[in-house]
C-alpha cells in the first residue's frame, strides 16, 4: 500500500520543482519532506527524483508514478468529501397508493428534499392493505391507505368519493353477465365491487385485470367492462360515471405516521396539505 503522506510530499516536490519550496507549501521542514520521499523510494524499490538536476527532475519511474500518486490523492479528496457531506445519510420510508403520487405531492417530496439533504425519502407504491401490513410490522415510517373507516392512530383522515365508470363511447346497455374491469385479489376497490354486484343480484365476469390504476382506467376506456373507482382519479380519461348504479358509499383516505415530531412531522403536515385539497375535489 501507498502511503497517501508519502505521495503528497513527492507530488509537492515535483509541482514546486525543489525540495525547499515543497516543504514551505506543506509547511514541512526540508528534511522531512526527504525522508518522505526517500520512504516511498524504498517502498516501490525504485529512484523517482534526480536530486542533483536543478530544479528536481523526475526519473522514468518517477514520471511513471506522478499520474498514479496525483489520481490517488484526488480519490482520496473525493472519498472525505463524499463522507464529509451528509446528504441521504438518513431516511424516512413512506408507503402509498399509486394514485396519491400525484405531481402535486411530488413537489411536496421535492421541496422536502431540497430543505433535508441529509434524508432520503424511500416511497413505495403498493395496495393499502399491503401496506398497512408492512407499516404494522414496522417497515414504513408514514403510510397513506385506503380503507373503509380510519383506525384509531391515524394522524388525518380524508373522504374518498367514489363511482362506477364506463367508456365514455358506450352506447348500448351492458350483457348479461356485467363483464368488470378490476384490480388484483385483495384490493379495496375490487371487494367493494363486488360487494355492490352481489347485493345487485346481477351476474358478473372478470373482463380484464389490471395491476394499476393506470392499465384499469384504459380497459374502462377501451370499452372492456364497468368498474368502481375514485372519482377524482379519472380526469384526463374518456370515461364516464355509470348513472344505473347510482352513487356508491365512500372510502377514506388515512395518513399514519410512527413520529410525531421533526422533519418527520414537517412532511406529514405538507403531505395532509395535498390530501385535503384532493379531497375536496370533485370530478
């Protein structure tokens, strides 16, 4: 191993061209910076400067080292600086619906981020019972869910209005059996639908299952089948609100979080900002 001392002092002495003035720069006396440099000679077995040319010259090995010793010396520079910086040195872990990382929440995320370099935000989309789970078990710090009453612990608490879509270019009465556009098994959304088919009486078939909102909102739209979902996700959409099945209860939306203080806590409070006004929101 390369001693980075020893590599200094033979980077000085080559920059300032004498051993006198290499010391000066890092305020070593004369002898001392020769001993460095006669230490890393004895270290790769081989000369690296011309003491009796005037000013000092490197030999071939010397000329051989220098690019080595100065790219050492800079990783070295690099790696301080890298571990003197505290940014992402710290985390917060934050589970949410697909749907609630909306632009808007993300200039939360990105405004936070600028404020708290030294925290990284870890978010992950996922179903709200998953979620839930995971929170529970301790591996969120904040999650938003949804669900059909708020817990107990729950920081805030949102409506979340609800409908029955179809494409906006139906024009004819839906068979019999419904086909339905659906979430995966375990989700919210897809239970609280077929709940209201079955209290319907009506016959029903999975059409087509999609993993997110996104996928679910273009099978609605292509014409595929029905499907309950939150009304103020289908903007941008060309789909409609099915007028047959009326209006549907509500869900909430509810933010949880294990910290009630510090930069933690600052987050909450901008993400309930975001909450409240998607809340309000009618579509």
């Amino acid at each position: 191993m390369l001693d980075p001392r020893l590599l200094l002092a033979f980077t000085a002495i080559v920059d300032a061209g004498s051993f006198t003035l290499a010391a000066q720069r890092l305020h070593m006396t004369q002898s001392t910076i020769s001993q460095q440099l006669a230490r890393l000679e004895e270290a790769v077995g081989l000369m690296l400067i011309d003491r009796a040319a005037r000013p000092v010259e490197l030999t071939a090995a010397g000329e051989r080292l220098l690019g080595y010793a100065k790219r050492i010396l800079a990783l070295q520079q690099e790696a301080k600086s890298a571990l003197g910086d505290p940014a992402g040195t710290a985390s917060i872990r934050i589970g949410v619906p697909e749907d609630i990382v909306s632009a808007a929440m993300a200039k939360v995320f990105s405004g936070f981020a600028r404020r708290h370099r030294d925290i990284q935000l870890d978010v992950t989309a996922g179903l709200s019972r998953d979620l839930t789970r995971r929170y529970r078990a301790g591996e969120f710090d904040i999650i938003i869910v949804k669900e059909p009453e708020a817990g107990p612990d729950c920081r805030a608490t949102f409506s979340e209005a609800m409908a029955w879509f179809e494409s906006a270019n139906a024009r004819t009465e839906w068979p019999n059996p419904i086909p339905l556009v659906a979430f995966p098994p375990g989700g919210l959304y897809r239970e609280a639908m077929l709940e209201r088919i079955e209290r319907e009486q009506l016959r029903w078939y999975i059409a087509f299952s999609g993993s997110s909102l996104h996928n679910v909102l273009i099978a609605v739209e292509a014409g595929l089948g029905l499907s309950l979902l939150p009304r103020n996700t289908t903007a941008g959409y060309r789909v409609r609100q099915y007028a047959p099945f009326g209006t549907e209860p509500p869900m909430v939306v509810s933010i949880y979080s294990w910290e009630g203080a510090g930069p933690a806590l600052e987050l909450v409070e901008q993400m309930e900002v975001i909450l409240a006004a998607r809340s309000a929101r009618r579509t």
